[in-house]
C-alpha cells in the first residue's frame, strides 16, 4: 500500500485542520504542564481567527475534553513538538490519525490509534471524547485526511526530547 501522496514527503501541518488539531493539542499541553494560561489563549485565538468564535467555542470545548481524558487516563506522558514547530512526532501523528479516523468512521483504527498514544486497554471515554472533537472539527468543515500506518512508522517517535504527562 502507498501512502497518500499528500503525507508521502513530509509529515508537516500545512493544512488548516491538521495543524488546528496539533497546534491545539500542543498548546492545550503545554497550558496544563506549564499552568501558563497564554498557551490556552494561542489555541483559542488560533481557532477564532481561522473558524471565527462560534465554531471555536464549541471546538475548542472538545478539544479541551479531549486532551483532559488523554493525559488523566494515560499510562506514560505523550510526547509532542514545542508549538511552533511544523513537523509531527509519533505520537503527534497517532493523535492526528484517531481524530481523522473518527471523521472517516473508521472506529478500529481511531481505538487502536488511542490505545497506542495513551497505552491503555479500555479506551472507551478516549475514544467518546475524540468522536465529540472529530464532528465540531467536521461542523465547521475541518475534515482531515486519513493518516496511513505507513505515515506513523515514518515519524520520529520523540524528536523533542519532551515528554509530557
């Protein structure tokens, strides 16, 4: 199988919805690791300038949710890039790849993808919590592309050298 031309040289955040979902999980993160609320104020200020404050409102509320449940219910920290990055790591990739998964209805692929980002067996709230963030994504015409296995087993796993919990 090759992997979709528009993943084939890079893995980067050059499309809207991509680089939403990384830029807001990373800032999401980091707000949380560095109790500094500005990095929240980035997410929400990226989304309100690309979606306008509605649709940022309801998005950003799932995002939210999403990264809570991520780090509350992980067995190990999830390594990401500092924000202003342009490039993903592994486990960037496989948070990417269940969102995209649950926009595409491909549910195996969406838990796998969150079993392997958290490590945990029982990713049913995880996976709730992904679904609700995919259709605000979707509700404002964000839709991702589906990340090839391929795609993942090409990122560096930890590039940064920071992991977060």
């Amino acid at each position: 199988m090759s992997v979709n031309c528009a993943w084939r040289t890079r893995i980067s955040l050059d499309r809207k919805p991509e680089r939403l979902v990384i830029l807001g999980m990373r800032g999401w993160i980091a707000g949380y690791e560095t109790g500094d609320i500005s990095c929240w104020e980035a997410v929400w200020n990226d989304h309100a300038r690309e979606v306008g404050p509605l649709a940022a409102k309801r998005i950003v509320s799932e995002l939210s949710g999403w990264v809570r449940i991520m780090r509350s219910e992980g067995c190990r920290g999830v390594a990401c890039y500092p924000r202003p990055c342009r490039f993903m790591c592994r486990d960037e990739c496989l948070a990417l790849r269940m969102i995209a998964s649950c926009q595409n209805g491909l549910r195996a692929v969406a838990e796998e993808s969150g079993r392997q980002l958290v490590e945990i067996d029982r990713v049913d709230e995880f996976l709730a919590a992904a679904d609700a963030y995919a259709a605000e994504l979707s509700g404002a015409g964000l839709d991702l592309i589906p990340i090839p296995s391929e795609v993942i087993a090409m990122a560096p796993r930890d590039p940064s050298g920071r992991s977060v919990n």
